[in-house]
C-alpha cells in the first residue's frame, strides 16, 4: 500500500505493515479474519471510512493529539474520506490495497449533497 500523499513504487513497500498493531487483534480478530477472507471470494471488495480532522494533512504519519485546546471553526473541519479498495489478482489471488483519500471542507458539503447522503449513510450503517 502507498501511503496517502506518498509516491513510493510496489516493490518500496512490498513487507512494510500497513498501520501499527490493532488493539485485541490477537484475542479477537485473529480467528474471525480469516473466515471472513474465505467468504469474500470477489475480484474486488471496498468499503468506505469517514473521518473527521480539523487540518488538511492527507498523510499522517504520527498518532493524532489527544485533545484541541479550543473548539475548532467550522471553517476548518474537514470530512476525510478513505475508499479502501481489495482487488485480488488472478490467478495469484493476491491482494493488493488501495486507498484513495479525499478531504472535503465542512462547509463544501452544502453544495455536494451526494456527499452529504454518504456521510449520512456511513454514520447509520
């Protein structure tokens, strides 16, 4: 995976993790992963994340802070969209991930109301 707003080729990154340890994932994910990769025999699985940040880094390579010291302005909230995307290549069935990621201003979103009903539809889900 290349990291948002990173240029690397796929052999720079071939072994490197793609995030840090996920918290439990040995207690409790460890036996469910891979039945869940078995059923998802498609060429291509993606699901969508929403997130929202007060600045416009795109690649965060450090954890976030823990708390701002002011509420920030609606100016500066921005809805963070990471489309991960899973084509399995054949006949290797390998797969490769893929995360475009998509930083909207806040005050964007009255004018893109498809947005809106994503956002909306993510948070319900």
């Amino acid at each position: 995976m290349s990291p948002a707003g990173g240029v690397h080729s796929g052999e720079d990154r071939i072994g490197w993790p793609v995030h840090r340890p996920i918290p439990m994932r040995d207690t409790q994910l460890r036996k469910a992963m891979p039945k869940y990769a078995a059923t998802k025999r498609t060429p291509c699985s993606e699901r969508n994340n929403f997130f929202m940040q007060t600045d416009k880094t795109i690649f965060q390579q450090e954890p976030l802070a823990g708390l701002i010291p002011s509420p920030p302005q609606i100016e500066n909230i921005h809805i963070r969209q990471e489309r991960q995307i899973l084509p399995r290549l054949l006949p290797s069935e390998a797969i490769i991930l893929m995360v475009p990621t998509y930083l909207t201003p806040m005050i964007a979103l009255q004018e893109e109301k498809e947005s809106v009903f994503a956002l909306r539809e993510a948070v319900n889900a």
